[in-house]
C-alpha cells in the first residue's frame, strides 16, 4: 500500500494497477481494502488504472476528527488527482451512496458511476428499526464498547444471535472492532435518516450511472435499486441473476468493464 495526503492532511492507503482510465473501487461498511483478497481490482486492471484504498479509520489510513463526509469525499478526490481525471467510480454496499455524493460534489472530474447495492430500504415499516438502530450504535461508540457496536450491525443485517457470538471469538474480530467507529460514518452520516432513498440527491447525479442488486440478496434491494436509477437523470437498473449483497467478481466484473467501456 501506498499513501497520499487528503485535504486535511489526512494519509489514505491505497493500491493502484493495470493502465487505462482511472477507477475508483469504494468499499462499503468495515471493508478494509489492504485486509481483502482485491480479486475484483485484478479483474479489472487490465482494462482501467484500478485504485482500491482504505477509506479513512480503516486498515492503514487514518483518521481526523470530527467525521464529515466532504473529508471521505477529498479523499477520492486525492485519489483521483493523483491518478488522473475523470475517473469512474464504483461503490459497494454504502459505499455506494459515498460514491454518489462524490460524483455530485466532484463534477468533471467523475466520468460514470456505478453501485452495487446501496443499502436504501423505502419500506415505510423499516423506518423504526433503522433509527433505533442509530441510537444504539451512538451509544455503543460513545460507551467505548467498540464489539458490541459491530454486533449490533452483524444482528441488524441478520445475522443470527449465536452466529456473531462465535464471530466475536475469531481471530478477525479484533480487526473488525478496529474500525467500528466508521459504521457511523457510513450509517449516521452517509445513509442517514429517514433510511429511504434520497431521490432529491439523487436527480443531482449528472453522470451516466448504472444501479445493480442481486436477484438473490435482500427483498429491499432490488426496489431500492430501482427507485434510485429512476431518481438520476441518466440512471440505468441491472439486476444481476442468483448474487447475493456478497457479489461475485467474476460476474461484477464484466458488467463494470461492459457499463466503463
């Protein structure tokens, strides 16, 4: 990994591969890009300059406080500056919507836009549930007690109870505990309140931008994903047959060099 200076001074780890228009990989929720295998970064380099990096508190980046997320978006600017203009960008999961707020605030230097998943629910029912969510995460951080707030996130997703205890006993749960203050940064923050998809940020997206989900993952997903691509004035849906919220490589792949190219 190498490093670069944010805005803030901020460092930022990243990798880069491959040659051809820049691309940007954006994680989504406790994602640590330097702790993963890169296989979609692989996929990808020999077509475009593939940029994946540590969003900051994650793995090898740092952090400055207090959180915004014009400072999450210097630092894809950074990125990109570094790289070369315009780029494309891809976010997964609530990377995505980080992602989206860059291709806003950035202009010409963002070319297309593409997300996977982004974690938007418009069921009306859902709203409860996410905001006592919010609430108990705060005060899990505030309290310090860093595991709980991930099991908080693990057991909100759906994972089972006894399921995350046994996570709480493996060896990657200390990694995992490292960087749960940034569930707020891309809960609280990015996503924010209501949990529905912002359609009025949305209709500001001036970039052709492909929307994805899963035929197999979360029943919320697929009218999310739809709702959004409606939203963005150049938006386009993509279901993608039997992938779960967890997408394959080898099938993202393909479809991202397809929609950049």
């Amino acid at each position: 990994m190498h490093t670069i200076s944010s805005a803030d001074g901020t460092k930022i780890a990243y990798d880069q591969q491959g040659e051809g228009p820049t691309l940007i990989l954006v994680d989504g929720a406790l994602t640590v890009h330097s702790a993963g295998s890169g296989e979609l970064a692989r996929l990808l380099a020999p077509h475009f300059t593939v940029v994946g990096f540590d969003r900051r508190g994650r793995g090898e980046s740092g952090d400055t406080l207090p959180y915004a997320i014009d400072r999450e978006i210097d630092d894809i600017e950074a990125l990109i500056d570094h790289a070369g203009a315009p780029a494309l960008l891809y976010g997964h999961s609530s990377g995505g919507p980080l992602a989206m707020r860059a291709a806003i605030r950035l202009g010409g230097k963002v070319a297309r836009l593409a997300m996977y998943e982004a974690p938007y629910n418009n069921d009306p029912s859902a709203q409860e549930s996410w905001h006592r969510y919010l609430i108990e995460l705060d005060q899990a951080l505030a309290e310090g007690r860093e595991g709980d707030a991930v099991a908080l996130f693990m057991r909100f997703i759906g994972t089972p109870a006894d399921r995350v205890e046994g996570m709480r006993q493996a060896a990657f749960w200390p990694r995992m505990e490292s960087v749960a203050p940034t569930l707020a940064y891309d809960h609280a923050a990015i996503l924010g309140e209501p949990w529905s998809v912002p359609t009025d940020l949305a209709a500001r997206v001036h970039v052709p931008a492909l929307v994805m989900a899963g035929t197999a993952s979360l029943p919320f997903m697929p009218d999310a994903a739809r709702t959004l691509s409606q939203a963005i004035p150049d938006g386009r849906l993509q279901t993608v047959d039997g992938q779960t919220h967890e997408v394959n490589p080898n099938v993202l792949a393909p479809i991202l060099k397809s929609f950049f190219s």
